[in-house]
C-alpha cells in the first residue's frame, strides 16, 4: 500500500470515527434528557413523606368536664397509607403522632380523665408539614393552628 492509499483509508476510518462520534453523542444526549424527564416522575412523591403533628386534647374543647376533672393520658393510633402507628401520653393534653404529610390520615384518639369516664373521638387530617398543631373537640371538629 502506497502512502496515498494508506491516506485515503485513515481519512475513511477518520470520517467512520467522526460519525460514529455524531451519532452516539446525539444518542446520548437523546438519552440523558430523556432521563432527566423521567426522575421527576420516579422520585418519591411528598406523598410518601412523613412526619408529625401537636394534637391538643384541652379542656376548652369538651375534653373532661367537670370540676377539679382534667386530661390524665391520651392514647392515639393513626392510619393512612404509608403509616400505621400508635402511642400515647401522659400528664397532659397534648401528643406528637407521627403522621404521611399531603395525604390523608385518620387520627384516633382516646382520652382518659382524672374523674370521668374515658372519652374518645377519631379526626381526619392532611398535614402539609411536620409541627402543625391541631386543636380537637370531643366531636371530632379540628383547627388546624401554623
């Protein structure tokens, strides 16, 4: 092969190099954008975030009424999708459920008091973000408090 020959072939496996080059680079940006497109829509929702919520259980609110009566524990079990969870408190009128926030939860809660009968309700919150305080009355009416 003459020199002339060896250069029209490196000039070929140059322009097959080059293509090569074009085509994989716009496959790969095809490709990066479209993943880029996709972990928006794969990433976790807020959903599936949770976190948790005062719920306030005051006497104000209906909660054992009477004289020299006042709240002695208060037991909660939250439901809703991705949380199942329960626990309780003592001493005073207020817990710290953890709850899914931007989905709904159904909140029970049973109220034991120093001198009645133990009382209970069930509420249904969509908390947008961990700390929010909700103030509840015996027949399950909420104000949701920043």
């Amino acid at each position: 092969m003459n020199d002339q020959q060896t250069s029209r072939v490196g000039a070929a496996k140059r322009g097959v190099l080059d293509s090569w080059k074009r085509k994989t680079g716009a496959a790969f940006a095809a490709l990066a954008g479209s993943i880029a497109l996709v972990i928006p829509i794969t990433a976790l929702p807020a959903s599936a975030s949770t976190g948790n919520v005062y719920v306030v259980t005051a006497r104000q609110d209906g909660w054992c009424p009477g004289s020299g009566n006042y709240v002695t524990f208060v037991n909660w079990a939250t439901f809703s999708g991705p949380v199942t969870a329960s626990g309780g408190d003592g001493g005073d009128d207020i817990v710290y459920p953890r709850v899914a926030l931007n989905t709904s939860n159904t909140i029970v809660l049973a109220v034991s008091c120093k001198k009645t009968t133990p009382m209970g309700t069930s509420i249904d919150i969509k908390p947008t973000r961990t700390g929010l305080t909700y103030f509840v009355n015996t027949s399950g009416r909420v104000t949701k408090v920043k």
